[in-house]
C-alpha cells in the first residue's frame, strides 16, 4: 500500500509525548493514513494507540499499515469531539491532534478537496452526511455563502466570489471543482490571479470547513480531552492557518491553572522539513501537560503583575 501523506513535525512531536520504555496510552485524535501513530508504536514499545478518523477509508489505510502492531493499536471512525464527549475510558497519557485533512484527500479521496483535479465537489470526510460542497455552493443564498467564504476562507474578494457563483448556478448547477475554479478565477482581479496561492485556495478551505463542521469541533474535543487527561499527561495539537491555531491558542490560555504551557511559542517546523514537504510550511504544533493540582487562581495573577 502507498501512504501518500508525510507526518508533521513527527520528531518534535515524538520528543514532547515521550513514554519512554513505561507502559501508556495515546489518542491520536487524527489518524489519517497513521503516519505519526506509525512512529509512536515502532519508537515506545509499550504505548497503545487509539486512533480517531472520522474517513473511514483513510481509516482502513491506516488499519491495514498498523497491522502488525496486533492489539496495541484499534481505530475508530468517529468525529474526535464525539469520541471526547462520551469517553469514559482509562485516563489518558497523550493525546495528538493534527488538524484539518491529508495529502490523500487532495490527491486520492476523488471528493473534490482540490482545484487542481476535475472531480464532483462533494468534500466530505463522512460519506454518509447529507451535506456536500456541491449543496453548500448552489443552495445557499448569496450573503451566506459570502460570509462563510470571508469567515471560513479570510478572503478579501468573497462577496464578488459569491455574486459570480450565484450568476454562473442561475444557467446550469456547478458540480465539479473546475467549473468552481473557473467561477473564482474570473471573478477575482487580475492582479490576484498570479500570487503564490491560486485564487481559489481560501474558497476551497471555506467550503470543505461548512461541510464537515471543523472549526466547531475544536473546542469540544479539547474539553473532553483535557477532562480524559491523567495528571502529568500531555496533549499536542498541530494547525495549519490561524482560524484553527486561535482557538487553540485561547483554549489553553484560559485554562493555565490546570495545565502548563509547554511551547510558550508555537514550534514551527524548519527550514528542512518545509523544503522536504512544503504542506507542512504553516504548521504550529502546541503543547501543554496537566497539572498534578489545580493553581491557585491568586496565584496566577500575581504571576504576571510581577
Ligand atoms: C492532517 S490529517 C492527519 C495525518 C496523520 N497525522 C498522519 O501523519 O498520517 C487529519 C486527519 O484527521 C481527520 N479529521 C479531521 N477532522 C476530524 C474530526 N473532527 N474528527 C475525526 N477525524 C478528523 C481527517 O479525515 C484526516 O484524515
């Protein structure tokens, strides 16, 4: 079987959530094609993993790649915040997030997650939802679809973007991603046409972010998590744009007196690993450990007024 995705900061990650040769368990909350539940399990000879995809066919990829790993690994094909909310297992050693999709799903899911591709838009990473992208770009009214664009997206052309896909569906409904592509290209100036990102990049982010909820299932899951943590566990979370990092960012920030921040600034990767696999140049990986006691929130604020 070819993996075609390349772990992200797998050695930094592999350092901050470290068993050593001590029995533990791991949530990889984003399995994927398994590329970091792969290291882990060949590095810490004790460790179990639980590995968490809401795809079930990248699922099985990693499946059938974890194989001989027998009983040290199971998966599960859940939303990560779903899986937090009715956990009620053993406490938690470490848990990683690394948020967002795979390199398979661009080049091999055949969803439409890439510009690049003539595929049927659909990007779902649960097959079974009854929404898809294609139901997002020709159902919605026009100031919704510029607002999800400009939230989802952060992109500056969104309202001319949304006017021209609601003029181009009144002909005929955009089903495949080229058609949506060509819609963006020519609404957008043509100054924007010959940056670094194709114009339709941020469009594309807005779209497959409505279909599967992700920003919404951020905060959730970390509550859980944290909750599912035992003291002195660790959890590591990987973003790769600033609408997935903030949250983060702040759901840590706010709970300081359970946990300790363990990157006071993100870990970034370096030069070599983003000219080795350039998806991983906007990479951020957080780290935070749980506290053994709750500090005494007085405490904290005097922390900082010295
Ligand atoms: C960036 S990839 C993970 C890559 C993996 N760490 C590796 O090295 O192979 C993120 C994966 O998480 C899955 N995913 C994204 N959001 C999810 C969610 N809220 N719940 C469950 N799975 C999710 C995607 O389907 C994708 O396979």
């Amino acid at each position: 079987m070819q993996y075609v995705h390349c772990p992200v900061m797998a050695n930094e990650v592999l350092s901050f959530l470290n068993p050593g040769e001590k029995e533990a368990l791991m949530v990889d909350c984003t399995l994927g094609e398994g590329g970091h539940t792969s290291l882990f399990l060949a590095r810490y000879p004790r460790l179990k993993i639980i590995g968490l995809d809401r795809d079930s066919r990248i699922m099985e990829k990693a499946r059938t790649r974890m194989a001989p790993y027998g009983d040290r690994f199971e998966a599960k094909n859940i939303w990560f915040d779903q899986f937090w909310k009715n956990y009620e297992g053993p406490g938690v050693d470490f848990i990683l997030f690394d948020l967002g999709i795979s390199v398979f799903h661009y080049e091999e899911s055949g969803r439409g997650f890439s510009f690049k591709r003539e595929e049927k838009l659909d990007m779902r990473l649960n097959t079974e939802a009854d929404l898809d992208a294609c139901d997002v770009v020709n159902d919605y009214d026009e100031t919704s679809l510029a607002n999800l664009i400009y939230n989802y997206g952060e992109e500056r052309y969104s309202r001319r973007i949304a006017a021209a896909i609601c003029k181009a569906r009144q002909t005929k409904r955009i089903e495949y991603t080229n058609e949506l592509a060509d819609i963006i290209w020519d609404a957008v100036p043509n100054e924007y046409r010959h940056r670094r990102i194709h114009p339709a990049t941020k469009t594309f982010q807005a779209l497959r972010i409505e279909v599967n909820g992700e920003l919404d299932r951020i905060e959730p899951a970390l509550e859980g998590a944290l909750r599912a943590l035992k003291p002195g566990g660790r959890i590591a979370v990987i973003t790769f744009h600033s609408l997935e990092d903030r949250p983060v960012k702040w759901f840590f920030k706010n709970r300081e007196n359970v946990l300790e921040i363990l990157t006071k600034k993100p870990v970034e990767p370096t030069q070599e690993e983003c000219e080795m696999n350039p998806p991983s140049r906007s990479a951020k990986l957080r780290v935070v450990e749980k506290l053994e006691n709750e500090r005494d929130p007085a405490k904290k604020r005097n922390k900082y007024r010295d």
